[in-house]
C-alpha cells in the first residue's frame, strides 16, 4: 500500500511539472515598454501560458500595457472565451491616468461589444469595478492590476498584487471585460491582434 502511495505522488509530482514546463514551452517571456510578461503565470494552483502581450495606445501615446493568460493558446476570440480553466488579465500602467475616468472607458467598452443580456448580466460586477476605480482616484505609471477568472470562485480583481474586492460571482462579468480588447469594436485593434498571439511586432522576445 505505501509503494502504491508514493508512486501515486510520484505520478502526480511528474504531471504538475509536465503541465509546467509545457507551459514554459508555449510561449516565451516578451517585454513591453520595460514591463516584462513572464511566459507561465500561476492562478488557483492552476498553471496559465502567455496567450500575448500588448500595448494599449492613445493617438500616439502609450497608456498601459496588458497581458493575456489561459491554461492554453488560443487565437480568436471564440477560442479564448471558450478556453477552460482559470484566465487572467494583466495590466501594467505606462502614464499617469484618472482612474474614473479609465472606470468609465471600460465600462464603456464592455456595453459596446458584449451582447445586451450577457452585459445586463455583468452589471453588479461593473458597479463593482466602477467604485473601486473610483475610491483609486488616480492610477500612475508603474500601477499594476491584474483580473483574474477562476471557475467557482468568481473574478478577482487585484491592485498591485492586492486583491481590491470581494470575488464578482457572475461568469457574464469576466467574458465582458475580455471583449474591451477581444470584442468587434476593441479598445485597441492592435492590441487586441497581439492578445491573439498575431502581432509579432507588439512584442519584443525577451531573453
């Protein structure tokens, strides 16, 4: 019964470092603007790859950067929706900005791309979203906020690695934060490409 037991563990020790260095395997570490992406990210015990990096732009001027992680790749928008398992976005701010006023764009970004119901669905999360931003007051550059999705918890927003709220229930409130990026009319189509993995330009490979 012990040898059953150890080579049970043993088993299980050798698949959680298979999944990570497949992981480790799927896309390599980029840097943006001085904001490194690390290739392999860990959300609920549960190894994430890099699906891509971007730079969100304004005009001509750089406003933060975001980072897409899923248990695996994906590049369309129906794919990430779809990937299993816990996500996370990662944004690293590159200017000083108005958090309300970056409360408001992505509210209204998730309104213009997600579906009525699916929005309608979203809105406690939104409202939640919209008074943390609001208490922030400001976000300057170097802030970092990440928004993680884990299955049966609920989404959970972190503030400089500080989770900010009680986990948002609704699984309709995550899906609609991804389409400000991922959605038919994106925050940013450049970003949203490079969220993909497509735009091999948004990124510089790190070594």
């Amino acid at each position: 019964m012990i040898h059953r037991l150890i080579l049970a563990a043993a088993l299980s020790l050798g698949s959680l470092n298979l999944a990570h260095a497949q992981a480790a395997a799927a896309a390599p570490a980029v840097e943006l603007a001085g904001v490194k992406y690390e290739s392999t990210e860990t959300v609920a015990n549960t190894p994430l790859v890099l699906n891509g990096a971007g730079i969100r732009y304004k005009a001509i001027f750089k406003v933060y950067t975001a980072g897409l992680y899923l248990t695996k790749k994906a590049n369309t928008p129906e794919a990430i929706l779809a990937t299993p398992g816990p996500k996370r976005v990662h944004i690293v701010m590159l200017r000083d900005i108005n958090a309300s006023e970056l409360g408001k764009l992505f509210t209204r970004g998730m309104e213009e791309n997600a579906p009525r119901e699916e929005f309608s669905r979203s809105i406690p999360g939104t409202l939640a979203l919209s008074d943390l931003f609001f208490e922030k007051k400001k976000l300057v550059a170097g802030d970092a906020f990440s928004v993680d999705w884990i299955p049966g918890t609920g989404t959970i927003i972190m503030i400089n690695g500080k989770a900010s709220t009680a986990p948002i229930k609704e699984p309709e409130f995550f899906t609609a934060l991804l389409r400000i990026w991922l959605g038919k009319s994106p925050a940013d189509s450049t970003l949203k490409d490079a969220l993909m993995g497509k735009d091999p330009k948004a990124a510089r490979t790190s070594n």
